[in-house]
C-alpha cells in the first residue's frame, strides 16, 4: 500500500487536521476568504480524494519512520491521544500485526480552523468517530482491533497500555498536564509516551527517562519529538 482510500466526508476531516495537505490554489482561496468559508465551504467541495489519500498515507509513512525503532514486538497495546483519523496506526499495523488500538478523540468539527497553543484549554476539534472508524476498517484494521473514545462523553479506557502516542497534539497544542493524572493511571514504567512538545527540558521533571527522537525546525513552534517513559511522581 502506498496510498490510503478515503470514505466519503474523509478527505475534508484529514485536511482539516492537516493544513498542509491543500493545494497552493486552496491555500490561496483560503486566504482571501478567511478560514471560515474555507471549512465550511472549500473543504466540501473542492478536494480530490485519491491526491489527499496519497498525500496523508506520506506524511503518515515519514511521522511512522521517526518512531519505528522504538516499537517492540512485544508492545501490544497502543493508545492514541488527538490522532485524527488514525493514519499513523494503521501504518503500525501494517508493520506490526495483531495489535490493539485505542483512540481518544473529540467528535465534532470546529465552525473555524484555529491552530496553535491552547494551553489549558482542549477545545478545537476536527473528527467524525464514525468516519474514522469507516477509514481504519477501509484501510485494513479489523474491527476488533479498534477501540474508539469520545473524549468528552466517554469512559476512558483504564488498561496499562505498552505505547502511547501523541504527535502535533498533546503538548504541542495543549498543555500535558490536562492528560496527566490519566496517564499516570494506565502507565507502566516501561510504557513508551511520545509526542511533540515545544518545551522538552520540562520533562526531565516529570519523567526518569527522556529522550529526544526528532527535532523540527520548520514548523512554527520549532518542536521536538520525545519518547518518555517512568513517571517520577
């Protein structure tokens, strides 16, 4: 595979989620008329399916590559925390089989694209549980595998998972500490955390282990990828 299928209303949620994915022309039109026609109006209507399909599968393959040494034949649980629509696990999944996933998520679509830091606050949102769930069977995953969790009307899942992953959310767009206490309830001391964070020396504070996997210096936070793992407290 090198490419993923998109069901219907999928194309509009990824690009949503992942700026970058449009067109100059888009970008363009974006820009004349603000980022509110463009949600709800140019994302509807003026995206081709097959180009973001195989646009998200490479961007997911490169996230994939920067975390692939660090996936043990043994892990078999994995969370996603602000994922999207779960393109870089179904890449896991095509490299490691039989594991299971679970994703929290939000389940609505903001009225106008808002990126950036939100500090304390967790309220934007770009996802369709059901299309999500649609894309991961589209793509491969089998319904057992699959775990989904609405963020805000859920119980969410208290098993220990083996790896956690949270790129270009947790940290990066709102603060860790909003996910802490849960964390630390379905952490293990060798569960492996990694996500974005624009501060990573805050972290040799929280974790005995810290390591710096991939740095980004073409982004506007400058962020850095880090694997962590022990909570100190």
């Amino acid at each position: 595979m090198n490419n993923f299928i998109l069901p219907r209303k999928a194309p509009r949620l990824i690009v949503l989620q992942r700026i970058e994915l449009i067109s100059p022309f888009l970008k363009k039109l974006r820009k004349m008329f603000g980022r509110y026609f463009f949600s709800s109006f140019l994302t509807k209507y003026f995206l081709n399916p097959s180009i973001i399909g195989k646009k998200y599968y490479e961007i997911m393959l490169k996230e994939f590559l920067t975390i692939e040494k660090f996936i043990d034949v043994e892990d078999k649980f994995f969370l996603s925390i602000g994922g999207g629509m779960g393109g870089l696990e179904l890449i896991v999944n095509q490299s490691f089989h039989n594991r299971n996933y679970y994703f929290i998520e939000k389940n609505y679509i903001s009225k106008k694209i808002k990126y950036g830091w939100g500090g304390k606050v967790n309220d934007e949102a770009y996802n369709d549980l059901s299309i999500q769930k649609s894309f991961l069977v589209t793509n491969g995953m089998q319904n057992s595998q699959i775990n989904i969790f609405d963020y805000d009307k859920d119980s969410l899942p208290t098993i220990k998972f083996d790896v956690i992953i949270s790129l270009l959310s947790l940290d990066y767009h709102y603060d860790f500490e909003l996910y802490m206490d849960y964390l630390k309830k379905v952490c293990k001391p060798s569960t492996k955390i990694i996500f974005d964070t624009i501060r990573a020396d805050n972290f040799f504070k929280v974790f005995k282990n810290v390591e710096v996997i991939n740095t980004s210096e073409n982004t506007v936070h400058k962020s850095k990828r880090i694997l962590c793992s022990h909570f100190l407290n």
